[in-house]
C-alpha cells in the first residue's frame, strides 16, 4: 500500500480571497506581522499497489483533485502499511 | 520574512465525508485501487519576523486556522526572500 501525499495550491498570481480572509482574521486578533496568506489543499490518497503509479496520480489530479487552470499539484509517494 | 507551512488535518477517527465524496469520484473513475481519502488544509503564512515565533503560530492555530477539537495540525517555519 502506498500513501500518496498531494499538495495543491494557487499559482502564483491567482487571487485567493479565502488567504486574504483569513490574513484579515489574524491581523484583526492583533497578529501584525502577518504579510500574506496562502490558502491550498492536502490530500492523503491510499493506493494499492499498480503499475504506473506516477502516471496514474497525474492523471487523478488533473482529472478530478486539482483545477489545472489555476492550480498547481505536488506529491511524494511513501509506502504505507 | 519567514514562510510558515501549515498543514491541518483531521484527527485520526474523525468522519471525514469530504474525504469519502472525494474517494467514491475516484472509483466511478475506475480507479479501483483508491483504498482511502483523507482531505485536510494547507495553508502558507507569510510572518515578519517576531520573538516568541513558534509560540504565536501555535496560538494563531489554535484561536483561527485549526479547530483543535477535532484537527490536528503541524507546520514548518522557512526563511523567504
């Protein structure tokens, strides 16, 4: 088994109203040093063992987990159980 | 600056439905092998530099970003530019 950590976040230059709601709660609880925030996903994705593994999680994340308009997907694959 | 990466996630026997929506897409995708989904946040805080840093992003989880009821969370400090 194979535990598949995905990682998808805005890229660069896409607005992220959600990061910048939530650096506006901060600073309003007196967190002043926040500059930015940058709001993404992370997954966790159990797999059972198959062939092309990297292939087939590229395919999951621009099929169905990420928007690859406006997002960009990282993962690393660690064995599982 | 320093780059703050936060990952939020649920506690282990916490109901995650998002996670079993996202799992059930997979497999009507024939992507048989899809054992489990769990969906957490991952969020990038951009801070200034300040004493007491580990402490204030602790707090800053606990009273904002996580819900410490049912979320874990773990984050790494970086610097940036």
């Amino acid at each position: 088994m194979h535990k598949v950590k995905i990682h998808i976040t805005l890229k660069e230059g896409v607005l992220d109203p959600q990061g910048k709601a939530v650096q506006n709660s901060l600073q309003s609880l007196e967190y002043n040093n926040v500059q930015d925030v940058r709001v993404g996903k992370y997954m966790e994705v159990y797999l059972e063992e198959s062939e092309n593994l990297e292939s087939q999680i590229d395919r999951m994340c621009d099929q169905l987990l990420a928007n690859p308009v406006i997002e960009n997907y990282t993962y690393t694959i660690e064995e599982a159980g």
